[in-house]
C-alpha cells in the first residue's frame, strides 16, 4: 500500500512539473510575439503551479518592462537575483532598468558593508556554506598534520595552516550567514507607484513644509521602522525608509512593495 501511495505521488509531482513547463512554454510563444499581458499571466500561472524560480521571475521581470511596469521589473529582477544571485542576465537586466529610472540617490551603506555584500552576491548562500565546510574539512587536516607530523617542518607547516584556514572558515560562515541574510530580508522595498511625495512625519502632507519629496517609480529603499496609519481600517501604514546615507522621510505602504 506504502509502495503504491509513493508511486502515486511521484505521479503527481511529475505531471504538475509538466503541467507547469506547458504553460512556460506557452509564456515564452505569447512574449516571443509580443502578447506581453498573455505572457505575464501565463508566468504567474507557471509559477503558482511550480512555485517561485530565479528563472521565472527573470522571465516576469522582463515582461513587466515590456509593458512599461518599470517598478515591478525592479521587483522581479531583484527577487530572480534572491533565489540565484550569480544570473549575469539578470543582474545586466536589472542594471539597465535601473539606469532609466527617474531618481539617482546617493551612496547606500559604508565601503565595508557595501563590499561584503558584493561578495556574498557572488553565489548562492548555500555554495558558502559548502565552501565554509570544504575549509573547514582542510583545516582540520592540517590540525592532524600538527599533531601527529614525525618533522618539525611538517609540523609548522600545519600548525600555520591550520590558523589560517581556521580564519577563513570563519570568514566563510560571515559571508554565508550575510548571503542568507540579504536572501530573506524584508527591510528592501522598491517604489511601485508612478510617482509619490513623501512626508517628514508618518501621516499625509498638509502643506508644502511637511513634504520631504517626490520619488518615482523603480527607486529602491531601505525600510527602517513602520506604524499603522491612524484612522485607517485598510491596514495602510506609513514606513520610515532610508534612500541613501542623507536622505531618509515616511512613505506610504501602498505606494512600495517589499522584495
């Protein structure tokens, strides 16, 4: 009965697999002939099906950009870059939408944050940790080289190699924990209204001295606290974010969308 219940799911999961490359084939004929509305359905369905792939919301990221979404292009692309963070399609995609945005901020993070991100973006965080555990595996060999080493070269030359691959297994798990981390955040926030203004205080501008300013559509943020809007039962509430390392103001949730 067990053997016959496993037979069956497999079943299942194979013509789901199917059912959901059908319809990605059948996204990628609409896009291919410009039915961009058809296209983007189609992938959503793909992707309901399956669930969620770097591939495919490479694919919507396009599509979104074909129907001059430019926001929820960014959106796509930087959740594609989540799932594999190595695509160089997407990341030249997702550059180049970005470049025809409206708004330029400023600098983002320090050099030393900046710089660990760019090389935990280099893989997938699963790839450091197997890195940090190759290290790690070469570290305690070198550790036995040590102690059980017959020369005193032979045992200097484990003794060292050991500290410094101790230290870059340490280092390796730093990148490995920050890889993860920045593929689950959900403090980075992209603008998908065509344009908003936003406020020095948590609530609507009254008057022209509580507007901080305008944004538009594709500029991304960095969300650093949030209330509920007072008043309100849509559950619409005000996020207090960060543009660049000079400019920070409230902004409304409906206006972003979180990666």
């Amino acid at each position: 009965m067990t053997r016959y219940i496993f037979t069956l799911i497999i079943a299942l999961a194979a013509w789901t697999g199917m059912a959901a490359s059908a319809i990605t084939e059948k996204a990628d004929s609409a896009y291919a002939a410009d039915n961009f509305t058809e296209a983007l359905t189609l992938y959503q369905q793909a992707m309901e099906a399956d669930g969620p792939s770097a591939a495919l919301w490479y694919n919507i990221g396009n599509t979104r950009y074909r129907l001059g979404e430019t926001g929820q292009a960014i959106l796509a692309y930087e959740r594609s870059l989540r799932l594999d963070p190595t695509d160089r399609d997407t990341r030249a995609n997702l550059d180049f939408v970005v470049s025809r945005t409206t708004d330029r901020p400023g600098d983002t993070g320090s050099f030393i944050s900046n710089s660990a991100d760019a090389i935990a973006a280099s893989a997938a965080p699963n790839t450091w940790a197997w890195v940090a555990l190759g290290i790690f595996a070469l570290c305690i060999a070198a550790a036995a080289m040590y102690i059980f080493g017959s020369g005193v070269m032979l045992r200097k030359t484990g003794f060292f190699s050991a500290i410094v691959l101790l230290i870059a297994t340490v280092a390796a798990v730093a990148i490995a924990l920050r890889a993860a981390s920045n593929a689950t955040a959900t403090d980075r926030a992209v603008i998908t209204a065509g344009s908003t203004i936003l406020s020095t205080s948590p609530r609507e501008p009254k008057d022209r001295s509580e507007e901080a300013m305008m944004l538009h559509e594709g500029t991304r943020v960095t969300i650093l606290d949030s209330v509920a809007a007072p008043g309100d039962a849509s559950g619409l509430k005000w996020y207090d974010v960060s543009i660049d390392n000079h400019h920070r103001a409230w902004i409304k949730s409906s206006d972003v969308e979180v990666i």
